[in-house]
C-alpha cells in the first residue's frame, strides 16, 4: 500500500526525545503550541495535542522512551512539484520497542492490552487525524505517523519561511511546570464537557421537534387515509348519482323522440310548416340532450370499471367510409369543408364502437368549432405497430395554457365561442378515456386562430392486461400502402 506521507516536502519544526514521564507531557504541549502557531482553533489544538500524547504514552510506556518529531509537510517542493494534499501538521512518534506483532489486529480493535480496550491510544489518534500510518515489527520497533490538515485560511499562502519561522519560535520556549499543563488538560476537559452537554441539550431539543413533528405526520397521515375514503365514496357516490339519473332521463327522452317523429312523419294530412319547424326544434333538444345522457351514463361505467372493451377485426378503409356517410349532412355551412383523406389499406384489432365514438365526438367539435374552412381526417401508420387518426380543423384553436383543460370534466374554454356554440365539457374527457381502454392516447396540438389536430393513437392488436394474444386467430394485418389521391370530400 502506497504511503500518504513522503520526506521530500517537509519543513521540520521540533524533534523531542522521550526519556522522562515529563517529556510525554512536555510533547503535547508542544503540539499544541505548534498547531496555535499555524492557525489552528482551541478545538483543533487540542485534537492534535492528544493524538500526538496518545502515541508518545504508548511509546514511552511500551518500549521505554522514543521522539516525538512535528514538522510541516504538502508545502512546495524544491524541484517545484506540489503535494497532492494541503499543508499539514505531521507528527511522528518512532520508538525502539519490541513492535507490534499484529498491527492489523490492532487498528482492527482485536488486541487488548493490560485490561485497556484493544489498541485505545492508536484507535483515538487515528480518529483525531486527518491521515494515519503505523509501521511495526516484532524486535524492530514502531514508527508512528498522523497529520491535521492547516485551516484554508492559514495554509493559504504558506512558505518555508514562515514554517522556519514556527520552528524558531517553538525552540525559544521553555518547558512549562507540568502541573500547569495538567491545569490546561483539566480546562480544555471542561471546556469539551460543556461543549458535549450543550451539544447533547441540543440532540435532545431536536428530538423533541422530531417528536412532535412525527406524530404531526402521523395525524396528517390519518387524516389523508380519511379524505382518500371520503373521495373515494363520493365518487362512488358521483358515478351512481350519473347513472341513475341518465337512466331516469333516457326513458322520457325516447318518447318525446319517438312522439316528435310519428307528429313529423305520421300525421294525417301532414302539419302546417310552422308546426313542423317547432317540433324539428324539439326533436333537435331531445337529441342534444340524448347524447349528453350517453355520456354521463358512458363516464359513470368507466369510472365505476363496468366497461367492457370487446376487440374485433377493425377494416380501416370500410370504417371511415361509414363515418364519412354518417356526417356528410352535418355539415350544415357551405363554408366548411369535411374531407376524409383516403384511407391505407390496413386492418387493425380493436373495440370498433368505442373506436367511433372517439372520432364522432373529434368530428363534430371540429365541426362546431369552425366557421369556415376544412375538417380533414386521416390515419397513418404510427410508431411501434401503431395507428393514428388524426382529426384536423381550421377553427379557433386552443391556447397553449388551456390544452389540458379541455379533457377535464365539465370544462369549457371561456371566450367569444360561447355564445355560438353550447356545450357540457364531457366529450373530449370521455374520449381520452375511452382512448385510454382501446390501450391508446389522444393528444392534442393547437394554436388561436390557426386550428387544431386532435391524434388517437392506437395499438394495432389488442395490448390490453389479460387480452388473450390469440384472441382473433388468423386474421390478416395488412401492411400501410402510400396514399396516392388527393382525398375524398364530404358535404
């Protein structure tokens, strides 16, 4: 293993023989008066003071006597190289002792020594140090190294003039009466102690706060657990609401349908043409209010899961030819054009009812939404086995910010439109969500005053969870072939 420490960058400050019990205490001091000479704070001081006392003891007390040697390292070197680290303040303790027969085990905490805990003096100083190595071998002795890296502040800058500088001034002092530095050692003790019980006072305030904040989570997890119920029976709630009273409104409606037509188509001698004019507007009302029914009754089986999604073979060319029929007399202003583009020749797998009613709905808001211009539909091959049908128009287009809006229930974008044209905001929410059960998605891309593209796209085979993957054996997916005419009008 590669060592953090090398001779070739250092700027020696002390070397201290270890001969007396007062020379251990005499090598803290010094450590300490080093690490306040370059910078360090009272804490940091006395972190370095006892690492270097914790290995001088053992050396002292283990192989009878050693050195203590503080120098600085990591500053330039004199072929103009640099350390891979900062200035640091590096003590070395080497003594002649038996050695460490296992050093391995000691750094491990495995070694136990006189009824001490395994290796306590090298275990702490090695926690107090920013780097740490210990060589040993029996009969040859222990050579100890640790370092503290310099403050930001006092690194910054730093030469070997000023490190010469430390050494001169550390060789100037004199040793200080030992009972003095026990009197140190007893205040930065103290000082430690109050530092830990305020520092413990503050553990416990914030595990308090914690306390209090775990049981504020606790209720507001309950009440969450609460509202989720609460939702969820009001939507149950909602959905049965739905489709009860689209149940109750759907029988007085089928007879005013049916009495309006047999008035329209049944009556002898006819009716006069005012007569027949005001039944035409009621009939047209039931009708409005029939497909609003359907949809409620439609969301509040989607909502509830009862629908079921039945996947058949699906002739693309044939289906837009009977939406083509179905709305070749919606279109009621001769300035709106209804093209459906001709259609590839291609067979897809897919719920065909709910398939038209997506596309019912995308045509005829594209339809109510345009005053002049076109409505263009088209499919083409999408992505991944995919098929899109794209509904076109030249309408009033749809603000960027309320894009999402109008798939939400019972919403309408508010502007000059509505006073022409009516409607409840349930048909683009319902036909996302029929999209979502072909296993599919409808988009949208818009901009005010230039039009809007609404894109279902589809999987080409039932992809549904559970859809059995042989479900309609043998029938044939034909490939997309280019589209070779300009498209068909419908008016």
């Amino acid at each position: 293993m590669a060592s953090d420490f090398r001779d070739d960058d250092v700027a020696p400050l002390l070397s201290l023989e270890l001969r007396h019990d007062a020379d251990v205490v005499l090598a803290r001091q010094r450590a300490r008066e080093a690490a306040a000479l370059l910078g360090f704070d009272a804490q940091e001081q006395t972190r370095v003071a006892t690492a270097v006392s914790e290995i001088a003891r053992n050396a002292f007390r283990h192989a009878g006597g050693g050195r203590v040697e503080l120098a600085l390292d990591g500053l330039p070197r004199p072929d103009g190289g640099s350390a891979a680290h900062g200035p640091r303040l590096r003590a070395r303790v080497i003594d002649a002792g038996p050695g460490i027969a296992d050093v391995d085990a000691v750094l491990a905490g495995r070694t136990a020594t006189a009824g001490a805990p395994p290796g306590l003096g090298i275990l702490s100083a090695r926690r107090l140090s920013d780097a740490f190595e210990i060589t040993s071998a029996p009969g040859a002795g222990t050579r100890v190294t640790l370092a503290r890296a310099l403050p930001a502040r006092a690194a910054a800058g730093l030469t070997r003039a000023r490190a010469a500088a430390v050494a001169a001034d550390l060789a100037r002092r004199g040793a200080d009466d030992p009972l003095q530095e026990l009197a140190r050692q007893n205040a930065e003790l103290l000082r430690l102690m109050d530092a830990m019980r305020r520092r413990e006072d503050e553990v416990e305030r914030l595990n308090r706060e914690l306390e209090e904040t775990n049981r504020g989570v606790l209720a507001l997890y309950a009440e969450l657990d609460e509202r989720a119920k609460e939702l969820k029976r009001a939507s149950e709630l909602k959905s049965r609401f739905l489709s009860n009273v689209s149940h109750e409104l759907r029988t007085p409606l089928t007879s005013i349908l049916n009495i309006s037509r047999l008035m329209l188509d049944h009556t002898p001698g006819g009716l006069p043409e005012e007569q027949r004019r005001q039944l035409g507007f009621v009939r047209t009302a039931a009708q409005s209010l029939g497909e609003i029914v359907n949809d409620l009754l439609d969301l509040a089986k989607i909502e509830a899961g009862r629908v079921d999604v039945r996947p058949a073979r699906v002739d693309v060319a044939e289906f837009l030819g009977t939406l083509r029929g179905m709305f070749r007399a919606m279109v009621a202003s001769e300035a709106v054009t209804l093209t459906f583009d001709e259609a590839p020749r291609l067979t897809l797998i897919a719920d065909e009812g709910k398939l038209a009613q997506v596309l019912r709905n995308l045509i005829s808001n594209a339809l109510k939404y345009t005053e002049r211009g076109e409505v263009r539909v088209s499919v083409v091959a999408g992505p991944s086995d995919t098929v899109a049908f794209r509904v076109a128009d030249t309408g009033i287009g749809i603000a960027p910010e309320h894009q999402e809006r109008v798939f939400e229930e019972f919403s309408q974008v508010e502007g000059p439109h509505q006073r022409r044209v009516k409607g409840t905001g349930l048909g683009l929410s319902l036909s996302r969500q029929l999209a979502r059960l072909l296993g599919g998605t409808l988009t949208l891309e818009s901009a005010l005053g230039v039009g809007s593209t609404f894109t279902l796209t589809i999987p080409r085979e039932d992809t549904r969870p559970g859809a059995p993957a042989d479900a309609l054996p043998g029938l044939p997916v034909v490939g997309v072939e280019p589209v070779l005419s300009t498209g068909e009008v419908a008016r």
